[in-house]
C-alpha cells in the first residue's frame, strides 16, 4: 500500500509532532507578499471529491500551489461518476494519468481505505463519511498549540452529533495519543456509548455543563442533517440543550477558546455572539488548514 | 447389470443409525444396501477410505444457487459443484432469484435444471409471499406439489405480524417447515455491520443485535400460536440462541441453524472495510460469536447451513456500504467445523455429523441424512487430518467473495458420493 494519509489512528506521535511542527514553518508563507514555494515544483496533484466541500477543497488546493505543485480538482457532478462508472474504475482511470498523489473526499466511510488496497497512487483522505477527517484534525491541534504550550494535561469538550462526525473521531484519536481528557457531548441518539471505547481519555456526557466545566477547549460540531437518516433529535430544541451560548463560557476555564470546523450554523450549534467572540478561533482554523496540508503534502510527496 | 460401489475401511459415523465404527459401506442402484466388515466388492467400485470418516451426505439447508436470473454470479450447475467440492450431497436453495421462486413454475424449473445439471441433489424452497414482498402469501401448495420442500422470504423477512401468522397456518396446514431471516427492518435499517465498537470506530451504520431477536421473539410468539414447525435461519445472536432453547423446552416445534462464518468469526476479525467480511446476519461481537458455539455444544442449534451467497467481483468491489451482502460458504463448511468445533473439544465427531445430517434432515424431512438400509447412497468422506490450503480461484463457483481465500485448514472432504456415484474427489 503506497504512503498515503488515510487516518489519524495509525499514525503515532511522533508522526503528527513532525506534521505539527513542519506546519508551523509554514504559517509565516501565508502572509508573505510572495506566497510560492518551489518544494514540490513539478508534482501533480488530484483533488477528487465525492462530496460538497468549499473549505477544504480550497484548502488542499491552494496548500498544493503555495509548494509549487499543480492541482485540479473534480467534483463528481460532473464526472464520469453521473455516467455510472464505478469507485475503482474511476481511480484506476486518474492513476494512469499519473497524479502523485489523490485527495480524496466520499461519503462513504472506508472509501479511500478499500481504494488504497487497489492503487499505485498515495491517497490522501480528505474526510470520508463518518469515519476521519485527518487533516481537520491536524489543523484543530496546530490551531490549539498556536495558544497552549502544549496538549498533555489539556481538557477538550467536543460537543454536538459526535454519533455522524469524522472530525470528532480524528480529534478523538489525535488528542488522545497527546494524554488530553476528552469530553464527547450529544444528544444519547447522537452518541453511542462504543465511543467510549475508541481512545484512552475519552469520557461521555448528555449534559453540556458538565462537558464545558474547566474545559480549555470547547469544540462544536455542525449538526449533520444531511448524514442523519432519521429523526435523532427533535431539531427545535437542539440548541436550547447543545448549543453554545455565551454564558456558558462561564462554565469552562477563563481562556477558554471555542473552535468549530465549518460550515457553521448560527443559532443550531452556537449563538452568533459565540461565533464572534473573541476566544473564538473559527477563522484562525481555517488558516491554519493551508499550513498544516502544505506539511501533509510534503510529508506524503515531497 | 446393476451399479455397484463400496467405501471400503473408512470409520463410519452415522449418528440415525447409533453407528461409529470402522467398517465398509455397500451401496447398489444408489442405494444403501449395508454398512459392515468385508463387505463384498467383485465388480465394484471400490473407494479406499482407511483413515477417513464416511457419513451420511451432508445437507446443506439453505444456500442460494442465483439461477434463475442471476447466473453471472452462479448458477445450479456450478453452486451444485462447488457444493460437492464441499463434501454436500444435498442442498437447499432459497427462492430469492429472479423472477423470485413464489409459483410452481420456478419451482418446477429450479427442479428440472437441477435433475439435468446438478451435481448433487437440489431440493427448492419456496417463497412465503409473492415476490418475496411481505403482503400476499405465495402459491405455496402447488409449489410443494411442484418440490418445495420449505418455505421462507430469505434476505426479505416478513415484517407483517398478520402475514407471517397466515404464513404459519398455511405452513402448517402443507406441513411445511417455515424459515425466517429474523430482521427487524426498521431496526437495522442502513446498517452494513453488527453494531458495536468496531462498528462506531469505522463510521459504519450498525445493525443491532435487537434487530434479530425482536423478530425471533415474535415468531416464536406467532409459532406457539399457530403449532408451525418454524426455524431460525443463520441464528447469531445470544439472545436468540436464549430464545430458541427456552421455546423448544416449552415444547414448541421450534429450530435454528447457524453458519460457518458466524461460530468461526466475530467483528473483531474483519478486515476494515473489506466486503468479503460484510453479511447479514452480521458478524457479531465475541460474546455473540462464543454464545453460538454454546448454544452448537447445547444441542440448542441443530444444523450448520452455510447461508452459499454468491456475489459477482464487481458487486464486491465497492464503497463498503454499496457492497451487497454474503460470503460463499460451500467449500469451507466441514473444515471450519472441524477446525472452530472439534479440534477445541467444543463437539465431539459424532455430534458434528449430526450438524450436518440428522440436524437438518429433522426441519426438512428429505428422506435422507441416514445410512440405514434402503437409505438413498448418498457419502460424505472427510478427513480430519489433512492439511490444504483453500484457493478460491480455484473454485467451482462462479463467484469468490469469501474471506476464507488462503486459509490453510487442517481437515476437509475427500469424497462426495451422490446416488451411489462419485460426484467429487480430492
């Protein structure tokens, strides 16, 4: 299987310190008069998404051209996909073009998985349906080391439909290979209680005071209508019992900062007041996910 | 000038008959004539099987054969021999084929196909409703008249409490057996694995235990109330097992099979996102997986069936939640049974035989399954020491989604005797 990044769980700490610390090198690019980078000049890269994205399709693509790399991008609207062509015949179609790497975003869980076992190409996974998320994770840990020395010690609260999201499940496997207490927060619809079981240091609670009390960071996820198949909560009164208001910042540690991976919905997940407030580090997230990709793309191509 | 062929010197096993000893067995016209010493052999065929085990024919209860209208993936003929290749003399095929077997005429046609190519006996299981969808029960006297040994809506459980309770009376009144698939489909609706840790790790929807055992505690509900022989097809899960003894003790005609896969694996051995690992019912937690084995040791679950599922390569080779659901099953059966169930001690050889004969001859009633006198000819010989290594690319099936592929087996069949004649040997 070609050196991709498929997952935050089988990568070990010192493979995410050197990602971390690489990414660091490259937040000063990004407010360069001069942005271009040469590392991977020459190098080709696939953006291949399966599913509506805007932030992390940009993302990965501007991260690839700040080294230098080329990148295209295909939507599967308007793919050989609407024509019924399968996954793997799709792939296999893209590798002979010789990429040197694909980017990868499905909706279903394991797809780039099953794909690695089948392609030549390193595969990057950019979220694949309700399984990781890696490089969102990535970015929440550069984004919290931005502001805290470091993780060990730290107490995270990850709150919302924990049950559907591959952003909490790479957090989760991120932060506790780091010894952080990690706090998982839903509905009881929204949060089998297996997750307890998917790292050492995780916790449950339906109760978002208890998830926010002393906690450093407070993480909202977007609730995901579009992956719920049923109606697991009744949505008029989410947010009156998970969403995040201002007072109860309060609650957690006077530094507290909130983060939440986008798109967000005001007034479902968090008020508006939140989203602005100025421990929120929403749009610093959302640079730093260029920086930490640039360290992603080297470390799988350069 | 009559067919003669003797299995010479093979330790013969036939729990019908209260045998088990070394012995020959004599069979003329494809039929038993005696099982005993030196028995006498001018002109015969003679298959040597000093060292072997030699059964009654194994029966395999429920498979699926996809003819007709699925024969890219299989077909009577190959399902047929990849069956022989199993050590299975006879077979069982549900009706989920297209068009679905719910009249006389499939049934009649899956017969004559068989009787022209298979190579062991095939015996055909009706549907339960027409179409196998839920609301108008099947021509289901004409496909008996036709050779439908049973009925069931296999993969499509019947959801209706008022139909399947019709079902039963019907079933009862044909003296039928009655087979369910037990799925709540409301329960595991979406899901692609049993529900649990691993299944919360990956991100895969889960179907949940309770899924099964909802509808197998109806049904026995609907059995007690109707007097129906009703089985439990592929059982997987504790409760269930739990359900089936209690009734059973209670009286009630009531039995249960379960799979290779599901005594031999949990969800704990899957392959992430591999769809050789992916069925239904699904691969259970260890404890269901160990509550199964327990409930085989009890004499609770009477029959090993494979749940042969052939699926064509390129159906498998998809996103894990677009891959059907199945896993053939043929070839494997006797060597994960020797290997999963006597080997440890949880079954004794006997007892095994049992499984594979006496087990499902007793919900299917073929007249078969016994090696007494007058019995149709049709052996199993196995080995329970050789060792081989299973390619399924070389399999006789038209499909190869198994997650069995390279597993080097300590025991195995040597030899399929069908009607008196050799239908496969090693």
């Amino acid at each position: 299987m070609p050196a991709g990044l498929l997952g935050i769980e089988e990568l070990d700490r010192a493979e995410i310190e050197a990602i971390l610390a690489r990414a660091k090198d490259f937040q000063p690019v990004q407010s360069q008069t001069l942005k271009k980078l040469d590392q991977l000049r020459g190098k080709m890269i696939v953006n291949l998404f399966y599913e509506a994205s805007t932030r992390t399709r940009t993302s990965f693509e501007i991260a690839a051209k700040r080294l230098g790399a080329d990148a295209i991008s295909i939507t599967a609207s308007g793919s050989s996909v609407s024509k019924g062509e399968s996954l793997v015949d799709t792939l296999n179609t893209l590798a002979a073009m010789r990429p040197d790497a694909i980017v990868m975003r499905h909706a279903a869980s394991g797809a780039p998985h099953f794909l690695a076992r089948h392609l030549p190409t390193p595969i990057i996974n950019a979220g694949d349906g309700t399984h990781e998320h890696p490089t969102q994770a990535l970015l929440d840990a550069r984004t919290i080391l931005d502001r805290r020395s470091r993780l060990e010690g730290l107490k995270v609260a990850i709150i919302g439909d924990i049950a559907h999201s591959r952003v909490a499940r790479s957090n989760v496997h991120l932060l506790s290979k780091f010894g952080v207490e990690i706090v998982l927060c839903g509905p009881a619809s929204l949060l089998p209680v297996e997750l307890a079981q998917l790292a050492p240091g995780v916790r449950l609670t339906t109760d978002i005071c208890d998830a926010i009390r002393e906690a450093d960071v407070i993480m909202m996820l977007r609730v995901q209508l579009e992956r719920q198949h049923e109606a697991a909560f009744p949505a008029s009164e989410y947010f009156q019992f998970y969403g995040l208001r201002l007072e109860h910042m309060d609650l957690a540690k006077p530094d507290a900062i909130v983060m939440h991976p986008g798109p967000i919905n005001r007034g479902r997940e968090l008020s508006s007041e939140v989203a602005d407030f100025s421990r929120s580090v929403i749009l610093h997230q959302v640079e730093n996910g260029i920086a930490v990709r640039m360290a992603v793309l080297e470390k799988v191509i350069g | 000038m009559p067919t003669v062929i003797v299995i010479r010197n093979g330790r013969v096993i036939d729990p019908a008959s209260n045998t088990d000893r070394v012995a020959d067995v004599l069979i003329v016209d494809g039929r038993v004539v005696g099982v005993g010493p030196n028995l006498p052999s001018s002109k015969a065929e003679v298959f040597d099987a000093t060292g072997m085990i030699v059964a009654p024919g194994f029966i395999d209860m429920h498979v699926h054969l996809r003819e007709p209208g699925f024969e890219h993936a299989e077909t009577i003929e190959s399902g047929s021999r990849a069956a022989a290749a199993g050590g299975f003399t006879s077979i069982c095929c549900m009706p989920n084929t297209k068009p679905v077997n719910d009249s006389k005429t499939v049934t009649s046609y899956i017969v004559e196909q068989a009787r022209s190519k298979a190579a062991v006996n095939v015996f055909p299981i009706g549907a339960i409703t027409k179409g196998s969808g839920g609301e108008e029960l099947a021509a289901i006297g004409a496909m008996k008249a036709a050779g439908a040994v049973a009925i069931s809506d296999d993969g499509l459980p019947v959801m209706n409490a008022r139909v399947m309770r019709r079902a039963m009376e019907f079933a009862k009144s044909y003296d039928l057996p009655i087979i369910q698939h037990c799925e709540d489909l409301n329960l595991s609706a979406g899901g692609d694995m049993h529900e649990g840790a691993p299944s919360v790790r990956w991100g895969l929807r889960g179907i949940p235990a309770a899924s099964e055992d909802v509808m197998v505690a109806r049904d026995l509900v609907l059995a007690q109330l109707t007097g129906a022989r009703y089985h439990v097809a592929h059982i997987s899960t504790r409760n269930a097992v739990a359900m089936v003894q209690y009734a059973r003790r209670n009286g009630l005609p009531a039995t249960c099979e379960t799979t290779p896969h599901h005594f031999s694996l949990s969800d704990a051995c899957m392959v992430p996102y591999d769809s050789n690992y992916k069925m239904k019912p699904p691969l259970r937690s260890p404890g269901h997986q160990q509550a199964v084995v327990e409930g085989i040791a009890a004499g609770t679950i009477s029959a090993i069936a494979t749940d042969h599922a052939p699926h064509a390569g390129s159906d498998k080779m998809q996103e894990f939640e677009r891959c059907p659901f199945g896993i053939i099953g043929l070839e494997t059966a006797i060597a994960l049974a020797l290997e999963e169930l006597v080997a440890p001690g949880k079954i004794g050889l006997s007892r095994m035989v049992e499984l594979f004969t006496t087990g499902p001859e007793g919900v299917m009633r073929l007249g078969r399954g016994t090696l007494a006198p007058g019995a149709p000819g049709d052996v199993t010989v196995f080995s329970t020491d050789i060792s081989w290594t299973y390619d399924v690319n070389q399999s006789p099936s038209r499909s190869r989604n198994t997650p069995f592929h390279g597993r080097t087996f300590r025991g195995g069949p040597m030899a399929t005797i069908v009607n008196g004649a050799i239908a496969w040997k090693r």
